[in-house]
C-alpha cells in the first residue's frame, strides 16, 4: 500500500501521456527515492522536462495521493503500477507508458492473449456495426482479448460481441472507472466488469473531458497487438487511435468502405496508406497465427462464422443502441433508412466563410495556397532528401509552439498521408508528439 502512494503522488506530479516517467526512473530508481530526493537533485535530468523537474521538486504533499489511495480501497478500486508483476508488458514499450492504471473487474492475463483493439465512429452506419459486431464477436470466439474504449457506436458494439462470444474485454477510459460514461452504457459496463476489466489512467472520480480520449487511446492501441478500425470518418477519433497504433509500431487494420461513404472515408484512407485491409476476422487472425497459434482457437472461429451475425436481442441485453434509435439490426427486419444525405450550404456572394471552413478545400476544388503564416528559419538538420510530403507537414510546423494535429489536417493534407508524414518525422526526430495529439519542432 505504502508503494502505491508514492506510484499514485509521482502519477499525478506527471500527468496523463507524461513522457518522463522512464527517464526518473532510470535516474532514480523508484517513485520513493524521487519523492525523497533534494530539491537540488531535480536538474537538467537527461530526457525530463524542466516543467516536470520543476513540479517534482516543488510538490512533496502526499495529501492528494492519500486521498485518492483512501478511495480506491473504499471503492473497490485496484491500483496497478508500473513495477507491478501484473502491469502489462506491452504497455512498458511505449514512449509515455502510465505510471498507474486504475481498474475495476478482473483483469486478464494479458501475455496469455492476442489482444486486438477494435474501434471506429461513434455514429455508425448499419454496415458499420453489422461488420464490427461480426467481426468482434468470431475474433473473441478464438480467444482474442478484445480492447476497445466502452463509447457509443463501434466500440461498443465490438465489446457486446465479444461478451455474447464468451471472450474477455477490456474497456480504457477517459474518465475515472467510477464515472460511467457515457452514462447510457451503465448496463455495458456492469457487463464488462462480470468477465473483464475497466481501467484508466485518470484517478477515480475524474470526469470525462474531451481532451483526455485523444491521451487514453495511446492506451487502447498500446494494450494491442493490432488495432482494427471498423468504420471511421477522417475526424474520427480512431484516427488518433490509428496514428498512435503506427507510432508504437503495432498492426493496423482497416476494414474498407464505400467509396465517396462519409462514415468510411478514414478507413480507406489508412487501407491506401498501407494499413492491413481486413474482410473478415480470419485476416486478423492469419496474422497471428504462426506466432501466437498456441493462444489461439481456430477451431472455435470456424465453428462460430455461423452464428456470429448480430441481432437486436444481443444489443438490448448489453444496454447498447445503435444509431439512428429506431434502427433495427434483426433479422427479417428492414433497417431503417440511413438519414438523407444533405445538400451542401450555398453561400451568398457576400457571405464570409466560417472559422470552422477556412483552410478546408471542398471536393472538385483545386488546392489553395495556404493562409501566409510567420516563415520558419532554415534547418540544416532537416535531411535534404526529405520526401516532399514530409517537408509540407513539416514547414506547417512553427519553431515556437506545438500545433495539434486537427491545425494541420485544416490545411488540406489528408488524414492518412498526415499520419504518415507524422510518423516518419517523429522517427527521423525532426518534431515530438505530445499528449493530446499536439506537435512541436525538436529544435537544434
């Protein structure tokens, strides 16, 4: 218990996505000695921030720990930190692993499994869910560990099919595993903690907030040994999840759609990027197969294609709605209608174009020179060969602040090649991704 104090006070001096943990670790050794240590100590470490040095040196009141360490046990909430036997290995990889996971339920074991993170768009279409649900629940049904982030539309569909499958599933949060969101899912929830697990980084009664799903999907992706997106719009959120997947160097699926298909216009961009396309559940699993094989059971994903189709029964015991809420997915039912495709806005001559439209090109229209910004100075350590698509996102980039990934995607720059472009700067070390999908310049 004493440990998880010291685990729980260093957690919170850092933060969610904190990069620093590993680095105070190696020079320190364990979260006691870093509470312990002299404020002279904390100085120009190698690879920690100065804001964390700074927040370390300055913040030795366990109160806040004791409190959260006080509801835990009164809640019953675990507590798992990074040095303990159960903490997952696959997480230890990451370049901003937490340093404390909350969790309620049982957790599995998670170097018995293949685990598959399955995510996509909150407003599904009927093909969406239809496919996530089939997929999910003949991946569950050979043993895979289905992860996912318990919200409305893909994830939870995929967590509902895993449950009706008998497989294990784990929900990431971005909120406290005491807070159920989104509320409607109170039911999923109960369901999920009856044979798995909810966790988070955020400490119990931490509400949902929007900037913590982009720092928890890190999570989602770095549980996995693939990440699969069903269906997803080019703002969708599993888009981060996707580019977080390449980051970590992890298996990315991509289930295709319709061509012109608003709800599917982000998985096919990442199936032309060179994402894994995936068709059925056995795409995924001949990925594994010869590695993992002993951890799976094909026998039982042959045998579960046939009863693997989804219907409304299963959605209703789980508490899970699908979108639009008259839509029925049984069969012999007609689905409804998907809503009617809406006329674009025609805007007056004098019109000014909204802040949310500037920067964006509509399709047909010829690529517009971006808004004149503050020229950045020359870097010679930028390679000369630098692909071209590298240098666009790259020169997007200001030398003195971070800019989110959304800011770049408004100057036109696909969301795929956007990813891609990220990726390969980040390996190069040409920019740094920080948490909340921002980015910033290493500098000289």
């Amino acid at each position: 218990m004493a440990d998880n104090l010291y685990w729980v006070w260093l957690s919170e001096c850092l933060g969610a996505g904190s990069r620093d943990l590993e680095p105070l670790l190696r020079h320190f050794g364990s979260p006691f000695d870093i509470y312990s240590a002299d404020e002279s100590m904390f100085y120009r470490i190698p690879g920690v921030s100065e804001a964390a040095l700074e927040r370390l040196s300055r913040r030795h009141d366990l109160d806040a720990a004791c409190r959260i360490v006080d509801q835990c046990t009164v809640s019953g909430i675990g507590i798992l930190c990074y040095d303990d036997s159960a903490y997952p290995e696959r997480l230890k990889t990451l370049r901003n692993p937490p340093a404390v996971l909350y969790y309620r339920g049982k957790l599995p074991d998670w170097n018995a499994h293949v685990a598959v993170a399955v995510v996509g768009t909150r407003s599904m279409s009927e093909y969406g869910g239809r496919t996530a649900y089939k997929i999910a629940y003949e991946l569950a049904s050979a043993g895979v560990l289905v992860v996912s982030g318990m919200a409305l539309g893909i994830d939870s569909v995929a967590q509902c099919a895993a449950m009706a499958a008998g497989g294990e599933t784990v929900a990431v949060l971005g909120c406290g595993v005491d807070i159920t969101y989104p509320p409607a899912h109170g039911t999923l929830r109960d369901h999920i903690l009856s044979s798995g697990a909810v966790v988070s980084e955020y400490p119990p009664g931490t509400p949902a907030n929007g900037r913590h799903f982009p720092v928890r999907n890190r999570i989602i992706s770095g549980l996995s040994h693939g990440t699969l997106i069903v269906e997803a719009d080019l703002r969708s959120g599993a888009m981060i999840t996707a580019r977080e997947a390449l980051v970590q160097g992890r298996d990315l699926f991509a289930v295709p759609g319709n061509v012109g298909n608003f709800h599917s216009a982000g998985t096919n961009e990442l199936i032309h990027a060179g994402a894994n396309l995936v068709l059925t559940a056995k795409d995924v699993l001949d990925n594994y197969s010869f590695l993992y094989g002993k951890m799976l059971n094909l026998p039982a994903y042959h045998a579960s294609v046939l009863h693997s189709d989804v219907d409304d029964a299963v959605l209703d015991r789980y508490g899970v709605s699908a979108r639009p809420a008259d839509f029925k997915y049984a069969k012999g039912k007609k689905a409804a209608p998907p809503p009617a495709a809406q006329p674009a806005p025609v805007s007056s001559p004098t019109a000014k174009p909204s802040s949310a439209s500037r920067g964006k090109r509509l399709p047909g229209e010829p690529k517009r020179s971006a808004e004149p910004k503050a020229q950045s100075r020359p870097d010679a350590s930028v390679p000369p060969d630098l692909p071209e698509d590298c240098r666009a996102v790259y020169d997007l980039i200001p030398d003195d602040r971070a800019v989110s990934a959304d800011t770049l995607a408004a100057a036109g720059i696909a969301p795929a090649p956007l990813i891609a472009a990220l990726t390969r700067l980040e390996l190069l070390g040409l920019i740094e991704g920080l948490p909340g999908s921002l980015y910033i310049r290493t500098g000289d």
